[in-house]
C-alpha cells in the first residue's frame, strides 16, 4: 500500500477509478491533505463513510517524525527520523519575500564531493515522494507559516533519485494542493547529464542550479569525482542545450575554496567558459565542515572574484549565509548523528 501522500494529482485520480471512487474526490481529498491539513481520513467530512473506509484500505498516511529542531536567527535545521529509522535534514530560511525550505532527497549521498559533509555518509537509499511532501508539511505544521519556495539542495543528489523527485515535484506544485509555483522551485544538480537532458523534456518552469565549482577539468575532478563521468565541457553543452531549449536562465553554483578555486586564474577562465551563456554565478561561501580538509575564502577574496566576473560581463551574485551556527548551511547537512 502506498503513502496517500504520494500521489500525484493525476495518479490519485485514477487510483480512485480503481478502487471504484469518483473522480472528483481527488480534489477534496487534495484540499484536505493540503489547504485544511487534516490528514485523518474519519475528520474528512464531505465524504461519505463508505469513502472513508475504502480510503483506508487502499492508502497509508503515516508520517515521518520531526525529531529535533535547531534555530538560529534567520534558520531552522529540522531532524527528520523516517520509518526506517534513517535520518535526514531540511532548513527553513526566512527571507523578506518569503519563506524558503531547502529539502533532502536522499538518505546520504554517493556523489562524494570533496568538500561536501553530506557525503560522507554514502546513500542508504532514495527518498520516496511522499517523504520529500512531508518535510514542507511538518515544518509548516511545526512553523506555524507556509513555505512559499522550495530548494531541492539538502542530503543527496536529486537527479540521483529522478523519478520520486519529479513525482515530489509535480505534486507540490498542483494548483488543488500547496499550488508552490515551479518558479519557486529550485533543483540543485551535481551535473549528472543524462538526467539534465530528461529534464529539459519535463516542459516544467522548475529552475535549474548546477555545482560547477571549478573552471577546469582538472580541478573539477579533484573536487567532484562525478567529473571523471560526466565532464566540464559535455555539462557546458548539455546546459547550453537546455537554456536554448526551455529559454530558461541557469545558475551556475561555485562553491568559494580558499586558494583552491578562488584566484583570479579560475575567476578569469570561468569567465570566459560561461561568456554569452544565459546563466548567473551564485558564488557560495564554503561552510567549512568538521574535517577542515577546506578553508572559506575570506570576504576579501569572495570579493575580487566577484568583481573579475562582474567586470567581464557574467551575471554574478554573493549567496547569503544562513545557519550556519547550527551546521544547518549548506553541505553542512549529514544527519547521521542525533546524539551530539
Ligand atoms: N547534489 C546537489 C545538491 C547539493 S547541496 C548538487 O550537487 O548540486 C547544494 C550546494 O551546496 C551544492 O552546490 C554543493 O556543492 C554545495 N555545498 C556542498 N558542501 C558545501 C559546503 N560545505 N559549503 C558550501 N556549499 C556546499
């Protein structure tokens, strides 16, 4: 049987035909599940007790479990324990526009970026859809407010786990439900190029953030194994075909390692490996995790680099840091230890 909260709209719908319901339940099923939050199918009143008991038979609605929540001024790191007894994270930033959740999409990651902490626990498994769902719905339960983006940049690489997060995606995103619009959708991908190319025929307005972190071959595998498979220069055609196809402006993500990709040498030749490409640098301040293999660049140097691409044309911003006192930044996240 599966979670109720793992349908997608259209798959509810015929879900429903299945079990021999109408179809327009679908939607004061969604209504309740996402407007009212009332997950008990016995309090769904508009329909009948027949309905109900037939709900109950053929759909699960348990959830994972809020386990521990860390604030700090502008972020809230959740500690989520699955049913399997795994963990993973997500962190609420609070924005002047808005409320954003940076969600997980997997349990431990097997990319093994060198510098990313989430990877040091390998992938125990994907996240199913409706484990992605009830990250937002729980932390705007515990919150008191709703998430009005979501950015899919916790534990895991989520073109690792295409399907469940497409699903994730889709219904989060249906008007009849929690309607966030796929413009406030961000999908953080590590480069796996198969899977860009996929999603370039999602027709979809989600936006596309990929971890480039280095100019050079060279210096991307030494940072990002998964360059050894999927390397710079294919990934820049492959992005150069998606923005042509879907019209869509990409953020290129660029983690700053002090002296390891934040000279002017690497400001210089990304520069000129993005020049014309309809993209905007996000430049990430390194979170340093607990290991210190790497130091942040000083603002100083974030600085410069900033300015070397701003002076040759690229579109370039300085992320905001957030949470990071309650390693709740990102690549901070592991979750592999509840007791610290
Ligand atoms: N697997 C996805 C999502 C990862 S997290 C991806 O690779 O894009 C989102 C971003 O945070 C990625 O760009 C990732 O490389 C970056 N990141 C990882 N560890 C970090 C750290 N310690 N400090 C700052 N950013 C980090």
């Amino acid at each position: 049987m599966k979670n109720i909260f793992g349908y997608k709209y259209n798959d509810l719908e015929n879900k429903l035909i299945q079990i021999n319901e109408k179809k327009y339940k679908t939607r004061q099923i969604y209504e309740w599940l996402y407007i009212h939050n009332e997950y008990d199918f016995n309090k769904m009143t508009n329909l009948s007790k027949a309905t109900i008991n037939n709900l109950k038979a053929n759909f699960t609605s348990d959830f994972i479990k809020i386990k521990k929540v860390q604030t700090s001024d502008n972020a809230s790191k959740y500690l989520f324990e699955l049913k399997c007894g795994s963990y993973i994270e997500a962190v609420l930033m609070k924005h002047d526009y808005g409320n954003s959740l940076c969600v997980s999409s997997q349990v431990g990651c097997n990319i093994g970026c060198s510098f990313c902490a989430s990877g040091k626990l390998l992938k125990v498994r994907n996240l199913e859809s409706y484990e992605m769902v009830q990250q937002i719905l729980l932390v705007e339960k515990e919150a008191g407010l709703r998430v009005s983006s979501v950015v899919i940049m916790g534990i895991g690489e989520p073109f690792d786990n295409y399907d469940n997060v497409m699903d994730f995606i889709r219904i989060i995103n249906h008007p009849y439900g929690l309607a966030i619009g796929a413009r406030h959708i961000t999908i953080s991908t590590c480069g796996i190029i198969p899977k860009i190319k996929d999603f370039i025929e999602e027709n979809i307005q989600v936006n596309l953030a990929v971890s480039l972190h280095a100019p050079n071959n060279e210096l991307r595998s030494k940072l990002m194994k998964i360059n050894e498979v999927y390397n710079l220069s294919d990934l820049i055609n492959t992005i150069r075909q998606y923005i042509e196809k879907t019209n869509r402006r990409v953020t290129i993500e660029y983690v700053m390692l002090e002296y390891i990709n934040d000279n002017k040498k690497e400001a210089l030749e990304l520069a000129k490996l993005l020049r014309g490409m309809n993209v905007y640098v996000n430049l990430i301040p390194y979170n340093e995790t607990h290991d210190g293999e790497y130091k942040k660049s000083s603002p100083k140097r974030i600085k410069e680099f900033y300015d070397y691409l701003k002076k040759a044309g690229i579109n370039v911003t300085i992320r905001k840091e957030f949470g990071s006192n309650i390693d709740a930044a990102c690549g901070q996240l592991r979750a592999s230890e509840v007791e610290e």
